[in-house]
C-alpha cells in the first residue's frame, strides 16, 4: 500500500496529522528533513507529499522541483503558515498541486488537508 509522505520537523504537529489520517485509514510516514524525505521518497513512491515550506536543511519547494525531475505525477501540497503570496509564484511553476497558507490551527487544517485529498482523483 503506497502511503501519504508528510515532511515537517514539527514533531508535535505531524504526529496529530499522521495519527488524523491513519484514523480514516491512510498509511502515513513522516520526515523531519529533506535528507529523510528524500531516502524515504528512493524506497517507494508516495500516493501523496505534503511538505513544510521550511525545513531544518532546506526548503519544500527544494523537495517539489526534485519530486517533479522524477516524476510529475505525484500530487505534492505545500502547506505552510506563510502566506501562500510569498512562494506560490515558484511552487507553481515547480508543478505544486496545491498550496495551503495559514496550516497552523491543527484540527482545522486537518479537514482542510483531507478534503483537498478526497476531492482529488488520486
């Protein structure tokens, strides 16, 4: 079962969301790093990323142009509490599927992550 990837080094904060989306029956597996991430991404393709825009050893957006070299498939959400006019320009032309500003609330921004995920055909 391919698994959704979150990458974050919000430990607290993607432990709740990997544990919202295993309870509707997702497979989760999480990264602190682009380093993890990236390793992770070599062991098996994700269904989907959903990646920090800052990270301890580089950017989201870092991660999204190498995702998009390899395979320009995977859906990838860039989900952030910047504002979405700070690197939306670039996230899109790196061929984000979607990017989600003010992620901080974690209930909310749980649905929110969620319903983009089963509107989507993926």
């Amino acid at each position: 079962m391919r698994k959704i990837l979150l990458v974050d080094n919000d430990i607290t904060f993607i432990w709740g969301l990997k544990k919202y989306l295993q309870r509707r029956g997702y497979a989760v597996e999480t990264a602190a790093t682009l380093a993890e991430a990236r390793e992770m991404i070599k062991q098996e393709a994700p269904l989907l990323i959903c990646s920090d825009l800052c990270l301890p050893d580089g950017s989201g957006l870092e991660l999204l142009a190498e995702v998009r070299t390899c395979n320009k498939d995977t859906p990838f959400i860039i989900a952030s509490c910047y504002e979405k006019d700070d690197y939306e320009q670039e996230a899109l032309q790196h061929g984000v599927t979607i990017c989600m500003p003010d992620f901080g609330e974690m209930q909310l921004s749980s649905r929110q992550l969620l319903l983009r995920i089963f509107t989507k055909s993926w």
